[in-house]
C-alpha cells in the first residue's frame, strides 16, 4: 500500500520534508499524489493556524467563499481556499 494515499484522518504525525514548509506558500497545485498529499497537510495546518489565532488571539474568522473579505482581513487573497 502507498501511504501516500491514505486518508487524512489515518495520520497522526507528518514531516514537511517532502512537501516543504506551510509558511513558504507553495500552491502544491499539481495533480501528482504527492502534491495532493502535501495539499491536504498544508490545508490541515492552515485550519490549524487559523484556530489559533482566532481562538486565542482574536482575530476576525472570514468566510473564505468571500475573497473580498479575505483580502481584507488577511492582507491577501491567493489561494485562500488553501492558504486561509
């Protein structure tokens, strides 16, 4: 079995070696598993973020099918469907 094809939910622990780190903005946006892989490690990482700083930081939670809003309250609107 390639463990690159498990689902999220199965993992526990995860190395950003082979997909680098979430804070370099990499789009990850090709169709090759690793990048689909990277992906959803780099998006679990930005949900992550994002409940910190909301949650302990207080900052405004956007709406993220909104780009206006996005870019305002975040600063930037690329992928934000993945960077949040």
């Amino acid at each position: 079995e390639d463990c690159r094809s498990r689902p999220l939910e199965d993992v526990f622990t995860t190395h950003f070696t082979l997909c680098q780190k979430p804070w370099e903005c990499l789009p990850q946006d090709g169709n090759r598993i690793q990048e689909r892989l990277c992906r959803k490690f780099h998006g679990e990482w930005y949900r992550v973020r994002e409940d910190l700083e909301t949650n302990v930081w207080g900052r405004k939670r956007v709406q993220l099918t909104n780009k206006e809003e996005v870019v305002e309250a975040r600063g930037g609107g690329y992928q934000v469907e993945h960077f949040r």
